[in-house]
C-alpha cells in the first residue's frame, strides 16, 4: 500500500491511483449477492417452540434466547409478537429480574398477544410488583473514572498524559503515583461489531434486557427506543447482505457508514480527509468533545500493514462488500469518488489491522486506548463494559512511569511464543521485566509459604470471594510500590485482571 493517498498526477483535481489494478480476476468476478433476512412468522413460530422445549427443561437463559429471535423473525403487528414478549417475561420471571417481568408484561399487552393470556400476565405483574415491594434494589454496577477527568480528552484521567519520543512513540504516562486499583480510562467504543451468536443489543450490546426488534429485518434488537434511535448505520446495512459476511468485512463497512453519517455528502468528506492528510501527522486533535474529532483522531492511528497476508487482495475484497451496500454506491457514483472511497478503506484497514480488540466473535477499535502500548507484564488491565473500555491499574504506577497493557489474549504462553506472536501481529521484540526474565516460574512451594498468596491461588475462581480477594491482591500489590518484577506480582495482578473480567458476567 505504498500509493495510498497518492494521485495520477500533480494536476488540480487528479483522482486517485487506482490501488487495485493487479488485483486477481478471480476476486474481482466474486461479487456478494444480496440475502435479505425477512420477518417470517413460521420460521418465528418455531423458535418459540424450540424456546419452549428449553423452558419446560427449565433452562430460562436459553429459553429466553430463542423467544428473542422468535420476537426478531415475528411480523410486524402479529399475534407471534405478543407470544414472543409473553413467554420471555415468564424467563424473567423464573431469573428473578421482576423490574423487566413488569416491562415485558405492558409490551406484551401493546402487542397482539391473545386475550386468553391477559389474566395469566396480569397475574404475573402483580407477582412482580409485590416481590419488588419487599425486594432490596439491586443497582447494576458501573465504573468511573477515579480520579478527574481530563478537561479535553474526557475518557481520560486527569492524572496520566500522552507523550511521544523515537523509542515508544505515543504513549501514556502518570502525572503522579497511582496506586494499583484506579481506573484511569473509561472510552466508548470508536467502532464494535460482534457476531449474531446471541441476542445482544445493537447499539450498547446489553443483554438480558426488554429487547425490541427492528422493524424491518430479523437480525437485530435493540434494548430500548433510545438505543434504536442513537444507532445511525444499521438503517443502511438493513435488508442487505450485511449480516452473511465475516465480522472483518462488517467491521469495515460500519466504519465507512459511520463516516458519511458524519457529513452531509461525499464532496464534504472527501474534503475533510483532504485536510487531516495535510496535517502533521503526529498531530492529535486538541478537544474529544463530539463525533468529527474523533473521526479526526482515528484516522491519525498507526498504519500498520499485515504480514501475514496480501493486504491488496484483502482490501479489494472489502472495498467490493463496502461499495455494494446501496447508501454508499449511491453516494460514490463517479470515478473519483470511488477512488477516494477505497482509499478510505484502505486507510482504515491498515488503521485498524494492529489497533483492535477482539477475536472472532467481535472486533473493537478504542481511540485513547490505542495509545497505550504492551508489555507481557502490563500495569494496566484492560476489560470491556458493553459499549466501553475500562482501563484499571493492576500494579502501583510511579510519577513519570509509562503505563502499559497487554497485547495478548493469553500472556502466560512461553517466551518463544509470546515474542513470536508480537512479532509477527506488531513488528516489535518486548523487552519488559517479565520477558527479560526468561522463561522463569513459580516456585509452587515457596509460594505456598506466604498465606495471602495461598488464600488468592485457592479462591479466585469462586465467585462470593472475588471482594475478598481484590482486597487481597490490591493490599499486596500496593505495598510492592518500588518492588522489581518477580513471579508473584504478576500472579497477583492477573489475579486482579481476572476478578476485573468476572465483575462484567
């Protein structure tokens, strides 16, 4: 991708290179076909029934899972809709979350549900609404920042601040000591795209909540109307073959979709990109207070381009996808316009090949975040809260210290294999206190002679004993402020990370 960004010629108004001209025919000719997911009350009814099965087994989760998917495939004003909310407020109901019983309940009645249900979820409101009575509220818990948000960046703490130098390039560093246990960065997600594997939102990814369905197709649900009305590009992915293809190509299309949400035309975007590409490129934009800035500030990430396969092929392929959704065919109808239009993709696609999280089953781009950079024995644990990302510190941080993350998905693999996967996903060799340790473990047995360490090793696994536990681990971490890395500091922060993860299940 070495032309990306550059033009035919030096003449005003010259269109983009062409990116794609060795690209093989084999892949221009395969061209996606259209396959829309319609509402259909048989293929509805039969989830319902296959709900019920699970029901009378007395599996509510899985019950209530198929009832969702019954209420997607269920026509619109159609008795399915009705049934559908009906048997998953009997879920709720048998899961003891009478708050959502009662919500269930009132859109079952708005619906066509028969009226030989009426008096059985009357019923079952009133059994909620006398339980919640003399039920203590429980509240979800939900992270904050702990300390002042930065006045600009309002993601980020006020206590850490972005840097760059020829050795790390941006990264993050403390302003002061930060004792492990703060969170010191909470970002919405820039862009996430999941699988359709279960029922979640599509919006902020909740689940177990009153879900609504989208009133044309039958892939998505959304938890509330305020959630249905934030989402701005599903109305253009639904109806279309969006839902077939591999989550790579969804993520890009969405990021595409996201960016003409933004302007009110081609014309406008295309000026925009012009004039961040005119840019300094380590430039970041001064404020993250609505949604152009942080466009600006993605496409000022890191271009990295893969190793592992033929970025040109690839591209090709997403830009084909990209430009056969109608929205965006529509609007990029000349050739200039779609010249620029696949070098956005490709300008996204490098973007994102070595700044997101996931696998999969989903894939997440943050903007703050990416600012962080790795380390196999990381400070900072990374996790996710539906639509955000919590960064908490795991280990005390020092004034003026960097602060890391981990890249990985399992940092307890050997030496060879961690420095291998670094190496060929980002380009770089760690050199952190773990890594330069070699591939040394714990003595089990010396290990076993401290008693707060025993007690965390037999019963972080359980949950009643996260909270004692996290006490555990911070009170031991906290009081290593100065310590060098040794085996049970990095036990006891994944320790920590783990207990962090398990809060969000």
């Amino acid at each position: 991708m070495e032309r990306l960004w550059h033009k035919e010629s030096d003449a005003v108004g010259a269109t983009y290179v062409d990116l794609f001209k060795s690209v093989p025919k084999s892949i221009i000719n395969n061209v996606p076909s259209s396959n829309r997911c319609c509402k259909n009350n048989e293929t509805s009814t039969a989830l319902r029934t296959e709900g019920n099965k699970k029901f009378l087994a007395e599996k509510w989760e899985d019950a209530m899972q198929y009832y969702n998917w019954s209420l997607c495939f269920a026509e619109n004003e159609s008795e399915n809709v009705g049934l559908a909310y009906a048997n998953r407020s009997a879920c709720f109901f048998h899961m003891k979350m009478h708050d959502k019983v009662i919500v269930d309940v009132e859109l079952a009645k708005r619906s066509n549900v028969p009226d030989r249900l009426l008096p059985k979820l009357q019923q079952r409101k009133r059994d909620s609404e006398n339980v919640k009575k003399i039920q203590s509220r429980q509240f979800e818990w939900t992270p904050k920042l702990s300390y002042p948000a930065n006045e600009n960046w309002p993601c980020m703490s006020d206590v850490v601040e972005v840097r760059r130098n020829v050795e790390f390039g941006r990264h993050m560093v403390a302003k002061c000591d930060i004792p492990a246990g703060k969170i010191i960065l909470l970002e919405e997600n820039f862009m996430m795209v999941k699988n359709n594997d279960e029922p979640l939102c599509y919006t902020c990814f909740r689940n177990q909540a009153n879900f609504i369905p989208c009133a044309k197709c039958s892939v998505v649900i959304f938890c509330s109307t305020e959630c249905m009305d934030r989402n701005t590009t599903h109305k253009f992915e639904c109806g279309t073959f969006f839902h077939t293809l591999h989550i790579e190509d969804k993520f890009q299309i969405k990021l595409i979709l996201l960016a003409i949400e933004l302007f009110d035309s081609a014309e406008n975007l295309m000026k925009f990109v012009d004039e961040i590409l005119a840019e300094d490129p380590s430039k970041l934009p001064a404020a993250l207070h609505d949604a152009k800035s942080k466009y600006h500030f993605f496409l000022k990430l890191g271009k990295v381009p893969p190793t592992t396969f033929d970025i040109t092929s690839e591209t090709y392929k997403i830009c084909r996808n990209v430009m056969a959704i109608p929205k965006i065919g529509d609007l990029f109808n000349t050739t200039e316009k779609q010249r620029f239009i696949t070098h956005l993709v490709a300008h996204h696609f490098l973007a994102t090949n070595n700044n997101t999280y996931g696998d999969e089953s989903n894939t997440t781009v943050a903007l703050v975040l990416s600012m962080l950079n790795h380390s196999c024995s990381p400070n900072l644990h990374n996790y996710a809260v539906r639509h955000k990302r919590c960064s908490v510190t795991i280990r005390p941080v020092k004034k003026g210290q960097q602060l890391f993350t981990t890249y990985l998905t399992d940092g307890e693999k050997p030496l060879e294999q961690r420095q291998k996967e670094l190496k060929q996903w980002w380009g770089f060799e760690c050199k952190c206190e773990y890594c330069r340790s070699g591939n040394r473990s714990m003595d089990v047995k010396m290990a076993l002679t401290n008693p707060t360490l025993r007690y965390v090793l037999a019963n972080y696994s359980i949950k009643e004993n996260h909270s004692v536990v996290m006490d555990k681990c911070l009170k031991f971490l906290n009081k290593r402020t100065n310590a060098p890395w040794s085996m049970d500091i990095q036990v006891m922060a994944a320790v920590l990370g783990h207990i962090y993860n398990a809060m969000q299940t």
